[in-house]
C-alpha cells in the first residue's frame, strides 16, 4: 500500500515537471512577440529581427487634425498604424515604427486651414522634415537597408520627399517617400466608388464619404455614426468637403485593399531596384 502511494506520488510529481515545462515552452514562446511594431519589442528582438533580415521599416505618419463633426482627431494616426502593420505583414521581413503624428497643418496665428478648428495641431514644415529625417537616419545606423515614410495625410507628401532625398544625400541606407499610399485614396479608392455610382461631391475631398468610409473600415469607434447628416450640412465653413452619409465599412474596405496592395507593389518595387544596385556604405554609421 505504502509502496502504491509512492508510486503514485512519483507519477503525480512527473506530471506537475512535465506541466511546468511546458507552462515554460509557453512562456517562452510568449516572450517572443510576432508583432511588426518596434514599440512592442525590445531592444535585442529589433537587432534579432533586423539580423535575420528584417531590414526594411516603415514610419506611418499621421497628424491631429479636424475632421467635421463625424470623425475624431486622430483619424489619420490610426489609419497610418494599422495600414502600416498590414503592409508590413503582407511584406514579411519588416518593421513599422510609430507614428509621427504631430505634422504640418497651416499657419497657428492666424490660423489657417485645419487650424481654425479646436484640437487640430499644426508644426512648422522644417521640424516636421528634421523629425522624417533623424528616424530614418536612426533606423539606418541600427543595420535597416531601406526606410519608407506612409503619409496619410495630403498636405505634407512634398515634406516628405524632401526630407527622403536629404537622407539619402549620405549614401548608403535608401529612404522613399511611398507616394502610392496616399495616391491610392485619391485615385483607385474613387474609381471603385464612382464604379458603384457615387458621384465626386458625395465622396468629397475631406470627411465625405471615402474619408469616412475608410475610417470606419479601420476604426469604426472613431466615427460619430448619428452625426453623419450634420457632417454632410457642415460644408466647408464647417470643415468637411463631401457627403458623408452613405459611408460604410464595407465601402472603406475597397479603399483598405487598395492602400494596402498599391503600398505592397509599390515597395517590393523599389526594393528590387535597390538591390540591385551595390551597396553604398552610409558614411555616417559607425561600426
Ligand atoms: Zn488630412
């Protein structure tokens, strides 16, 4: 009998050694994040990542800015963060920086444009280019090959390419500016909303319905749903140029899948191209 228990004892003391390694594979597992967002690894993961390859990082860039009476602030630095992971994802082998989401927005007194609504921030554009500059230049001095800056904004496309051919001025590490992110909301996002029979103003510029309809496809907590008529009457004296009414999430996500398919094709392009040149070494990386 006592014999029996021991046994039973040493199976039951097995099994609890054999739970806790696994409990500790687990655990092991879990350290490891499968996430593209440098914010959420540490350190020696982004080295690992970028040793095994993971050289290529894209900054998603936003901004704080009005959009009627619909949609919240942050309409663009959302879209540019999970944009930014999706592409990344589909890409493989890279990472997505945070966002940069204070941005050239018009003048601060008297404010112009977007500043003349509450909550809207606006930078200078040679901060705004000097901030694109020193992520891309810290990203390359880490080991990363190739950096590409995803404007969801209009406005500061031209910053961003300015700020791109500085960089790249040093040789060595290429920064793009992925002018096909932003293109694709202005031209095959629209052909797919015209196929459907909306007409230009209803889609609109700013807040109408593909602004709206793509920020609902992302995050649809940003949008006021009950507020889509008076964001309609708003006009632009009220800071929307469009008719947001009809937007939904399924119209938003024509205008996801092109983003994102546009963005893809556009990288892997210029990747190749950069490949196949030799390598230049970037003068200012130190060893
Ligand atoms: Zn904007």
């Amino acid at each position: 009998m006592l014999h029996t228990n021991k046994r039973r004892q040493r199976t039951a003391f097995g099994a609890a050694i054999l739970a806790l390694g696994l409990a500790a594979s687990t655990l092991a597992a879990a350290r490891e994040p499968a996430s593209v967002y440098v914010e959420d690894l540490t350190s020696p993961e982004v080295q690992a990542r970028i040793d095994k390859g993971a050289t290529t990082v894209l900054v998603p860039i936003g901004g704080l800015e009005q959009s009627g009476p619909h949609i919240a602030l942050g309409k663009h630095n959302v879209r540019a963060r999970v944009l930014a992971g999706r592409i990344a994802q589909s890409l493989g082998s890279t990472l997505v920086a945070p966002v940069v989401a204070y941005v050239p927005e018009g003048l601060i007194t008297p404010p112009s444009g977007h500043m003349r609504f509450a909550g809207t921030v606006s930078i200078p554009d040679s901060a705004f280019e000097a901030v694109l500059e020193a992520t891309a230049r810290s990203f390359c001095q880490h080991g990363v090959r190739a950096v590409f800056f995803l404007g969801d904004h209009g406005g500061y496309q031209k910053n961003e390419e300015k700020a791109a051919a500085r960089v790249n001025r040093l040789g060595g590490c290429r920064v793009h500016a992925l002018l096909e992110y932003y293109g694709a909301t202005q031209t095959s996002y629209v052909a797919e909303l015209k196929r459907r029979g909306h007409g230009e103003a209803e889609i609109g510029l700013h807040a109408g319905l593909a602004d709206t309809a793509l920020t609902l496809a992302l995050d649809p907590a940003l949008v006021r749903t009950e507020l889509l008529a008076p964001g309609a009457r708003a006009g632009k004296a009220g800071g929307v140029a469009g008719d947001p009414t009809r937007a939904s999430t399924a119209l938003g996500q024509l205008g996801v899948d092109r983003i994102v398919a546009e963005s893809v094709a556009a990288i892997r392009a210029q990747l190749a191209t950069q490949l196949s040149k030799p390598a230049l070494q970037n003068p200012s990386r130190k060893p």
